[in-house]
C-alpha cells in the first residue's frame, strides 16, 4: 500500500526566506502528488500538484518538484510571508483515493 | 455554492452513545470522503464513495458506518463511541478520481468530536 513520510514536521523561517518541505513515497505506480495548505480551524485545500510526467512545476512563489527514480517530491516556497502560516500536507495517490503525509507546520516570523 | 458543508462543528459524546456527522456538497461531484485527523498523524480515510449507492472502506473504517443514498449526501455514523474516536473529520468531494483531471478535493470545515 501507500506511504508517505514528510519532514520536517515544523519549520520556522524569517519573513523573506524560502521553505523546502520534502516528501517521500513508496509505491513506484503513483503519478499523481498533490500539495494542500490547512490554515487554523479551516479544513484542507490544494495549493499546486504535479503528475509524474513533469519534474517541476510553478505557481508564482509556490514550486513543485518530483523525482521519479528516487521516490521523492518537494514544495519549495519563495519570499516567504506571515499568511503562509499554515499546516502543509503532501499526498500520493491511491486507488481512487490520496494517501496524505503527517503534515508540516511552517511558522513564517515577521 | 456553498460548497462542502458539515454539522456539527462541534460535538461531546459519552462512551457508547452514538451519533452521525453529516456532510452536504452542491457542486455535483462524485466522488466523496470522510477522514479524521489526529494531532500529528495527518489526514487518514475512514470511508469513500465513488457514486451514490457505491462506498468502500478506507484505510480506518473500524467502528464507522457510511451511506451514499444520494449525490449530495455523505453521512458518517458513529455507533457505540469510545474515546479513540475523538479527533477532527473532514469530509472532502472531488468531481472524478485521483487519476482524472477534475481531482481536486474539496473539504468541508470539520466537525471536533470528543468521546468522554
């Protein structure tokens, strides 16, 4: 079945930084790897996802990038702000279904 | 659209009773979930359902029950509560699949259920 390890389980940057959170899954058939941001008290929500016939893809300050042979995929924010505060959750695909990481929460000091 | 909704936000349940948290979604999707979520272990799937009639277990369905009579409905029953039930659940719509193009999974606010 589906696993996925996530790290760090926190990260503190300064306002400005960038943050790298890296993922790492187990089953080799998986093509689909999205990114969902959980703001406090709020339910989950898709940032960027990437498929596996592409090794990198960009929104604005957000990046994905993914390697196939290695097993891993990584989000890469730039210019850090305080509203990306947040838990951040990486996930493989399943049968019809994501199997999520353990979350990452990124504290963005101003 | 109002999207995903979910009653209760927020419920106290003693051991044993039993309850069902009910999730609504307007956006005429298929595909529906329920996860919980535990301090520190991410999101893990209770149920899904891939079309009203069809559900199928997830990798936590012990001690949950599901339902899927219609497109917009997706209610969670707990029977017999015991306290490693409390957590937060979500439940999520998506249009197709992971496989397909309209995957996104939408997800509700959450309900914070305690089981004392």
């Amino acid at each position: 079945g589906e696993n996925v390890e996530q790290h760090p389980s926190t990260l503190s940057v300064q306002e400005g930084d960038s943050a790298v959170i890296k993922c790492t899954y187990s089953d080799s058939a998986s093509n689909y790897f999205p990114w969902y941001k959980q703001e406090l008290g709020k339910g989950p929500q898709l940032i960027i996802d990437i498929r596996s016939n592409v090794g990198e893809k960009k929104d604005q300050r957000i990046a994905v990038t993914l390697n196939k042979t290695a097993k891993h995929f990584s989000l890469h924010i730039t210019e850090t702000q305080p509203e990306d505060s947040a838990v951040y959750f990486c996930a493989e695909e399943g049968y019809s279904t994501l199997t999520f990481g353990k979350g990452t929460m990124l504290l963005v000091s101003p | 659209n109002a999207g995903v909704t979910q009653t209760p936000k927020f419920r106290i349940l003693k051991i044993g009773q039993s309850m069902t948290l009910q999730c609504t979604q307007d956006m005429n999707h298929n595909y529906m979930y329920w996860y919980r979520q535990d301090p520190g272990m991410g999101l893990k799937l209770i149920y899904y359902s891939v079309g009203a009639g069809i559900t199928d277990k997830g990798e936590v369905p012990n001690g949950y029950n599901v339902s899927r009579s219609t497109t917009e409905d997706f209610p969670l029953r707990l029977e017999l509560a015991a306290p490693s039930q409390t957590s937060v659940y979500f439940c999520a719509s998506s249009y197709s699949g992971t496989s397909g193009i309209y995957n996104e999974q939408f997800f509700g606010p959450g309900t914070r259920l305690t089981v004392l």
